[in-house]
C-alpha cells in the first residue's frame, strides 16, 4: 500500500542549522508518527513545506503522490493543518471564523462543526481576542478536523490545553486514525508522541538523528536525540565550573 504521506530527501535551508536537510519518512492511512525536536529543529519548517506554503530547495513532499508545492490547492482541502502559531482575525468571534473556513472549503454539513465545539467547551460567540491561548488553540483544533480531512499535520496541538482537553483531543486523533486518516504531529513532549503515535521521528538542528517507537527509549537517550550528546550530559556543577573558567 502506498503511503499517504511520502517525503524523500527533503531539503529546505533557511542557513547553517537552520530549515530541514535530507529528511525522509513516510506515513499510511491510520498512521501516526510523532516528530520530536527542540524548538527550531525544523518541525514547523517540515509542515510549511507539507502545505506547499514554501518551495524545497531539494528532495520531495508528496500527499496522495501530489507534489506539495505543485498541487497545494488540492491537497489543502484535503489536510487538516493546526500550525504551532495559530494567526487567527482578533477581531471576529469563533463562530464567525470557523464559519468562514467551513464556507472557503464548500463544507455545507456543519454538525461536526457544532459537534467539535461542544465537546471542546469553546463559547462561540465571544470574539478571538478575548480567548485565552487554550480557548485560542481550541478554535485551531475544530478548524482542523470539522471537514473530517483524510490527512492531520498537527505541529504542538496540546499547547495551552488542560488535562481534559489533551485528552478529549487524543480521543479526536484516535477516532481520526481509525477513519483512515494519516497523522503527523509534532512536538517536543515525549509523553504526547507515546500516547498518541505509533513510531517516532527525531530531529535535530534540521536533520533526522533516529526513527523508532518512542517508548523504546530511556529518559536519556531521548535527550541526546533531542538535544545532542554534550548538552544532554551537561550538569549544573559542571556548567557552573565552566563557566568560571
């Protein structure tokens, strides 16, 4: 079966360290890999390029076999995307704004809509600048999954979310899998990718330092994946002692 999400050598430089260099993974219908780095690894640049928001510079992204870049119209309609800095209009209340996206898509049916927005507690009518971050990021959430999309990339999509929340969100990602829907998402909380993933992808400063199911690793080797090994066995005295000297 070919996989629903297919990238391959893909490279996107922003400089030295910065951007995504020779990555290569693959994700299938009911899927889901977590994409683990630090912040400015180059997950976020990863979901820009899956959009076709930006060009690679070399490699591909494909959804379905299209082309990201070149075939991004079709393949948006068809993606649910929560980016990790969600720009929504201040100005307009929830309703109105996820009014809106459901009219951009064609989305006629919104009971899903409707349905997202109960089960997230989000009060509609209250305009987006007097949400707080978590009621922000709900506004995302619904947005990225009320058109039932066959592909999720979802770059830190707990953040501001309590308890309950995080887990009426991985109860949405679990009943998206087992639709058929291919899932990446993308976080720097291990706990997050165990939960919800079944493999995981590490980067680091761009580039992919191990692939593997996220709970066969100890505390420490996840940090050294993350972070690398110097800074993973950096202590307080010893970065005290350092720095003195």
């Amino acid at each position: 079966m070919e996989p629903v999400i297919s990238v391959e050598g893909l490279t996107k430089s922003y400089g030295p360290a910065r951007g995504v260099f020779d990555l290569s993974f693959s994700v299938h219908g009911g899927e889901a890999l977590g994409f683990l780095g630090a912040n400015g690894a180059g997950k976020t640049v990863t979901m820009r390029l899956l959009m076709g928001f930006v060009r690679a510079h070399a490699g591909e992204a494909r959804i379905f076999g299209l082309d990201c870049f070149d075939e991004r119209p079709t393949i948006q309609r068809r993606v649910g995307y929560l980016p990790g800095e969600l720009a929504l209009p201040s100005d307009m209340t929830a309703q109105a704004f996820l009014h809106m996206q459901a009219s951009l898509r064609g989305l006629h049916d919104l009971e899903t809509m409707h349905a997202l927005i109960d089960y997230f507690e989000l009060n509609p009518s209250v305009r987006i600048r007097e949400l707080s971050k978590g009621n922000k990021q709900k506004v995302g959430i619904v947005n990225a999954f009320m058109h039932a999309p066959d592909v999720l990339l979802l770059d830190e999509p707990t953040s501001g979310l309590d308890l309950l929340m995080q887990r009426r969100f991985a109860d949405l990602v679990q009943e998206s899998r087992s639709k058929g829907a291919a899932v990446l998402l993308s976080s720097h909380v291990l706990g997050e990718v165990e939960r919800l993933c079944d493999q995981a992808l590490f980067v680091r400063q761009g580039r992919q330092t191990r692939f593997c199911d996220p709970a066969a690793l100890d505390a420490d080797a996840i940090v050294e994946n993350l972070y690398g090994p110097e800074a993973a066995r950096l202590a307080w005295n010893d970065f005290k002692t350092r720095r003195a000297s």
